[in-house]
C-alpha cells in the first residue's frame, strides 16, 4: 500500500469515525476499536506486555491504539529481550524485563519453537493447526516469576495506578493469572487467549479461561477471533475482560 492511500485512509478513518480493513485484519480492527475503549473507560496507564516476543504488541497500542501510558514487556528469550531493548530504547514509558511469568517461581526449561511466537513453557502437541511453525527446534533454561512476587516493586518503580494484563504465553496464560493471587483484581482488565483446540500439553481450554476470570471478579467484554485464515474452525480467539 503506498502512502498516499495510507494518507487517505486515515483522513477518512479521522472525518467519519470508521475503521477500514481488509477482511483478513478484521479481527486486528475490531481489537483495536475495543482496546481503545476500554483503556479510556478504564483510565488505563499502565499494560504488563506479557510473552511480548518481538514487541508486536507493545507497538501496536502505540501505532494504532494511540496508548501513551506505560508499558512492561515481559520476554524469557534473551534474544527477543535485547531486540525488544533497542526497540524501546527511545521510549522511556517502555520497560523490559527479561522474565518468564508463571504460577510458580524457580528455574524452568523454556521451549523455543520453530516461529518464536509459538513458544511456551509448555510442550507443543505433535499435531496442532499451526503445522511445523510450533514445532520445538531447542530449549533454554529461563527464571521464572509470580505476578504478586513482582508487582509492588514495579508499581514503586514505574508508578502505576491502573494496570491491564495483557497475557500471550500460548497456553500458559491461566498459571500466569493464578500466580498474580489475590493482587490479580488490582487489574482493571484482562487481555488472553482463549485455546479452543488446544496446541500444548497442560494448557487448559476457553470453558476453563473464561470461568477462571469470572470466579475472580471479571466479565467478558469482547471474543475476537484472530486467526480468520483458519475458518470455519475456531482454533484461538482473544478474550477481554473488564474488573467489576
């Protein structure tokens, strides 16, 4: 797309409100709207970046979500940690921490899959519908962490008052949310995937995710599907969550 369109794109998006996507980014648009609402709603300064991977997140709460509140990236590849570093090097409201987040705190063997997105703590199943891009190609010792063993220095450090959890650990995400404990409802949101046919071992499914959040004081706000390319099945959706 050259950027004359790009330039007409957004005037338009800017003169009438609307959104204008593609059919395949139509669940990227439909994420971005909701975001932006929900971190105006919510007052939101602050979003933990968890499993960050090469920041693609971080970056699209600034490009496109237009957040300017502060953001923790956390990332157990040493790697993707130092490309995340120099990507955030000019951003002094974007901090990096090299750090596994789990439900137990200790040492673990992280699984690096063949597309870095795809790795996880947990060992990928041997037939998933991400064919060869999850398969394990090595493994690294990592450190990881509980929520509620990090987050008041944190909030000292970086000065927060209303946080939102965005969790992307690809079938982890509920031992992440358990090991915030009791300081998960200092969250105002929650952003996490929901594994319809799950692609790890141990990972639990959408049912699990859904009423986990709910038993803890959150209500589902939006289910948007994110790998449109795979219809009709429903392989993984992302799941946001409000505190009420």
């Amino acid at each position: 797309m050259n950027q004359n369109l790009k330039w007409l794109i957004r005037k338009i998006e800017q003169i009438t409100g609307a959104r204008i996507a593609a059919p395949h980014a139509l669940g990227t648009a439909l994420e971005i709207e909701h975001l932006r609402k929900t971190f105006k709603l919510f007052n939101v300064d602050c979003v933990f970046d968890v499993g960050a991977n090469e920041g693609q997140y971080a970056s699209m709460l600034r490009q496109d979500v237009n957040f300017l509140g502060k953001i923790i990236s956390f990332e157990p590849i040493p790697e993707l940690a130092e490309t995340l570093r120099q990507t955030s090097s000019k951003d002094n409201n974007w901090f990096v921490e090299e750090l596994a987040l789990d439900r137990e705190s200790g040492s673990a063997q992280f699984n690096i899959a063949t597309r870095s997105a795809f790795s996880s703590l947990l060992p990928s199943k041997e037939e998933t519908a991400f064919g060869n891009a999850i398969n394990i190609a090595r493994k690294i010792p990592v450190e990881k962490e509980r929520i509620d063993n990090i987050f008041c220095n944190l909030k000292d450090k970086i000065r927060f008052t209303n946080p939102f959890l965005k969790l992307d650990t690809q079938g982890n995400d509920l031992s992440v949310a358990v090991g915030a404990g009791n300081l998960l409802r200092n969250f105002v949101g929650i952003q996490s995937e929901l594994s319809v046919k799950t692609a790890y071992y141990n990972s639990e499914g959408y049912y699990e995710t859904i009423k986990f959040f709910q038993r803890n004081g959150f209500e589902l706000s939006a289910i948007i599907h994110n790998h449109p390319w795979q219809f009709p099945s429903l392989v993984e959706a992302d799941a946001i969550f409000f505190r009420i």
